[in-house]
C-alpha cells in the first residue's frame, strides 16, 4: 500500500501536492496536468474507485470557481477548459464525478475550501493569497468515516438521500416539542426523499418551464437526471 502511495505522489510531483488545482501556484499546464493524472487514477483504481472519483470531482469543484460555471458558451466555463486542456477526459463522466464530490462534501460538513481540499486528500489548504491553513481534524475523521462506510457509489448516494430527507422531515417533527421524534429507517428516508422529489418532477409547471431554460441550464440539468436515471436503471436490475 504504500508503494502505490507512493508511486501516486511520484505522477503528480510537477503539481503543488496542497492545491493542486491552485491557479496562484500553478499553470493551466499543471492543473490540467493533476486532473489528468487523477481522471487516470479512477479509471485504474478497483477498491478504491470512489474514494479516487470524489478526489477527481472534488478537484473539478476547485476548478469551477476558478473558471465559472458556464457550460462551454463563448469557451468559458469548466466544460471550454476541460476541451481546450484535458481533450481525453469525458465531460459528462466528470461531471458524474464532480457531483459524487458535492454529495460527499455535504455529507462531511458542507462546501468549503476545508472540505473540498479533504476529499482530495489534502490536509492543508492554500488560499488565493498565498496562506495555507490546516484542515481541521474533525473533517479528515468524517471524510474517512463515510469512505469507510460507503465503498460505492450506491451506497454514497443512498446515504445522501437518507440524510437529506432527515433534515427535511426534521421540522415538521418539531412541530409539538412534547412528542418524541420519529426515527426514519433508511428505507424510509429514501423513500420520503423520492416522494418530495416526484410530486415535484411530476408538474405540469415545470414541464412548461423547459422552454424557458437558456442553453447552459438545460444542460445542467440534463447531465443530473441522466445520472439519476442511470442510477434507477442499474438499480431495477439487481432485483
């Protein structure tokens, strides 16, 4: 194990190992250079794939607020970058990736610098003029406990829909302070989450709205449900 440790700082060693994504410390060279090498790693890694897939999405999460959010309009934005610096990788498998990233970031203690940098498996992180600051221990703890409780992308998404819909249905249990709040099974959890979610996807209004959404966001929203269908797809077939 620790010779793959390693042989893994080795391939990365022209990048900055606290930021590698850090526009202050590297080029588009390097950045594009540590993308490459970790977008290589998840399609190599087998035990350790989603841990190494978080990683990568996590760097496309530093990267998109270098870059901005547009979806290649005018070559701006991650998808412009990505074609221009990283030809080999997969728009859409990143994007797969970066928002694996963002559910795992959610599940440790939300989206900052702190977080982000742990799920690349940093332990410090450099700002933009120049500090470098220690990520707290209690976020490195979390982020190891959730890999070591999720080994793959189903059970990731699964824990994020149970702790989602805990904080949804969590109000409404405060609603009388004398009764006892209601524990939700995971099950229970995922199928609350669902629900909220199909009453609303099922809207004849949101229908309507599609041909109101300009080019970016329908692609955003496109590469989500395409994942989420995915997901139910693979998901009928283990029955």
């Amino acid at each position: 194990m620790n010779k793959t440790k390693k042989t893994k700082s080795t391939a990365v060693a022209t990048v900055n190992p606290v930021n590698p994504v850090n526009p202050v410390q590297n080029s588009p060279a390097d950045i594009a250079g540590a993308l490459t090498t970790q977008y290589q790693a998840v399609v190599a890694a087998t035990g350790q794939m989603l841990r190494e897939a978080v990683k990568f999405g996590a760097m496309l999460m530093e990267l998109e607020t270098i870059v901005g959010k547009a979806q290649g309009r005018d070559g701006e934005g991650i998808k412009a970058w990505l074609a221009e610096h990283c030809p080999e990788i997969n728009y859409s498998t990143a994007i797969v990736y970066k928002n694996l990233a963002a559910k795992s970031a959610t599940l440790i203690g939300g989206m900052g610098l702190q977080v982000v940098a742990a799920l690349q498996g940093g332990e410090k992180v450099t700002k933009t003029d120049g500090e470098v600051i220690d990520v707290p221990a209690e976020i490195i703890e979390k982020r190891d406990a959730l890999f070591a409780e999720c080994d793959s992308r189903r059970k990731l998404e699964q824990a994020y829909f149970a702790f989602m819909a805990e904080g949804q249905a969590q109000p409404k249990a405060k609603k009388k302070a004398s009764d006892p709040l209601p524990t939700l099974s995971r099950k229970e959890a995922a199928k609350a989450t669902w629900n909220i979610f199909m009453q609303k996807a099922t809207r004849r209004s949101l229908k309507d709205a599609i041909l109101l959404l300009g080019e970016k966001e329908t692609q955003v929203c496109y590469d989500n449900l395409r994942d989420l269908v995915n997901l139910l797809k693979d998901h009928l077939n283990e029955f």
